[in-house]
C-alpha cells in the first residue's frame, strides 16, 4: 500500500529528530548539516518552518521517527481495491 507524507507544521516543536535521522539514513553522519530537511525557528512568532532540500530522496524516514506529528505517514487506498461506481 502506498504512503503519503503529510506536513503540519504547526504541529512541530523544533526538535530536530527528523533532521537528525534524515542525516544518519542518508549521508551516515549525525550531524544537522548532512540532512535534506531543514526546520527554521520563527521566534517572534514562535513557530517553526520545515523545508526539504531538492537533495530529498523521499525515504520518508523523517515522517516515520517525528514526535510531534508534524510529519506524518497516511495510507493511500490502493485503486485495485476500489469499489467502481
């Protein structure tokens, strides 16, 4: 079945374990500059910006290991399993 990611980045704390994980699956570096996702602080606002680097190769491994729910993995309906109307 496939998988979407889905972003709410108002759900997210700034943590960084996505950046971090990002890093460690895709470079083997524990180290924030080796990731493809990027998460800004917005402290006037309090709030967070995540961006994804065009170097992304959609592993989705940030979405699988986020705490806050701001990156998600759903489940798309497979069309063979559709019903036609």
């Amino acid at each position: 079945m496939a998988e979407e990611m889905v972003i709410n980045p108002g759900r997210c704390i700034g943590c960084a374990t996505c950046a971090l994980t990002c890093a460690v699956v895709n470079s083997g570096a524990f180290d924030l500059a080796a990731a493809f996702i990027f998460i800004r602080r917005h402290d006037f606002e309090g709030t967070f910006e995540i961006a994804f680097s065009s170097g992304c190769r959609g592993c989705k491994s940030c979405a699988r290991v986020c705490p806050s729910g701001a990156l998600r993995l759903v489940r798309l309906p497979d069309p063979s399993e559709t019903t036609p109307v």
